[in-house]
C-alpha cells in the first residue's frame, strides 16, 4: 500500500451548526429529565440575532423553549452583541408540533407487538429519526481514527484558553483541520498540515494570534513526533 493523506476538521462549540445541535440537544435533555418516553425530532436554525426552534416534539414535560435557548447561547459565549451575537437579546421563535400521525401509529406499537409476539412495556417501533454511526479503530485511544480524533483535541483546547481566560481575545467560532499521512502500512507517519481558524476581537493582530495558537493550542496538543520540517 502506497502512502496516503486523510484529512478531517472539527468545529468549536461557538460555530454556527454547533450552536444549533446545542440548542437542540438541551432541548431534548430537558424532555427527557422529565418524561423519558419523550418524542423528539427538534430541529434548529440560526441567523444573526434570530433562532428558531421547530420540529415535532411529544412530551409531557413542560418546557420554557426561549428560556431553554438563551441558556445555551449565553454558555456558549455569545453573550455580547458585539461577538456577532447576543443570547440575551437575541430574537427566539418557536414552531413546534407533535408527532405526525402517520409516524405514531409506527411508534407507539411496533408491528410485532400488534401481532402478538412481543410482551415487554417498551415494543414501541421505529419512527424516522435514524442514527449514523461508523466503526471503532485502534488508531488512538478513543477509537477514533487520528486525523479527526486530534482535530477535536485541538477545537477542545481552543475553547479552553477562551473559556479561562489565557487568551481574552478570542471569540466563539473557531475551526480546525488535521492532515495526517499514512505509510505503507496503514498506520499514521506524521502531520502533513495543520489548520486553525478562530473567531477574535478586532484589534488584536494576526502575528500575536499565530504566536499564541502556537503557544497555548498547538504546543499542548500536537504530538511531537508527528511533526517534522515539512508539517505545514
């Protein structure tokens, strides 16, 4: 097997599609804390100074949906008109429904159940929310593969020395990218490259911001021996 190069990239909590899963996941945490037979296909979106919440949900807990959203945007970080976006102010439409007819008549009794076959309380059948999983790989410790197991080091890290204090600047939406290359064997050789975006207050100067990446972000988490002359 020839060499090879595989890339992955992570995003900070602060991106925008995080802080949509976020929203929808607190969400979802608050139905499930008090009905656990809550059903939740929540669905978010977000634009400067706007978020909405839809989808059908049927629960039995009663929720605060606003309340619920602003929380999450203000832990986030966005807790400022100027970072680009204010959780305390920002605009929070609710358009939710309960579940589709159609789809509960599948869920609340799976097909064997109604023809006898099963007896447990929990035979509910399946609805339409599908959930996407890969395959475990001794490449790290977390069974991930490396390239993408790094990249989330690296946002975790970036979001750390916002979150306590090391570089003040910083704001809330970041990205990064691991190139990592393979050798004839399939294993991982070394970085071929490194990307970080971060998101950072207006006066603070791109030749201070590399030097603190490197510092606070890079140095912590990139292994030494993956790095040589040729890393970009």
């Amino acid at each position: 097997m020839e060499k090879r190069l595989f890339t992955s990239e992570s995003v900070t909590e602060g991106h925008p599609d995080k802080v949509c899963d976020a929203i929808s996941d607190a969400i979802l945490d608050a139905c499930m804390a008090e009905d656990p037979m809550s059903r939740v296909a929540c669905e978010t979106a977000s634009c400067t100074g706007f978020v909405l919440v839809t989808g059908e949900i049927t629960t039995k807990a009663k929720l605060d949906i606003p309340a619920i959203v602003r929380q999450t945007v203000n832990e986030i970080g966005y807790n400022d008109a100027k970072t680009g976006f204010d959780g305390n102010t920002c605009a929070v439409m609710v358009a939710l429904d309960q579940q589709s007819p159609d789809i509960a008549m599948g869920v609340d009794k799976a097909l064997e159940a109604k023809e006898g076959g099963l007896k447990d309380e929990l035979d509910t059948g399946a609805g339409d929310q599908g959930m996407m999983f890969g395959y475990a790989t001794n490449e790290t410790d977390e069974y991930m593969p490396y390239p993408i197991a790094l990249a989330q080091k690296l946002a975790l890290q970036l979001t750390k020395v916002r979150k306590d204090g090391t570089l003040t600047y910083l704001r809330p939406d970041g990205k990064t990218q691991v190139t990592v290359e393979y050798d004839e064997n399939g294993k991982p050789s070394r970085l071929d490259a490194v990307v970080l975006s971060t998101q950072h207050d207006p006066d603070v100067t791109q030749e201070q911001i590399h030097a603190d990446i490197r510092k606070y972000v890079f140095d912590p988490i990139l292994p030494k021996e993956m790095v040589d002359e040729n890393t970009k």
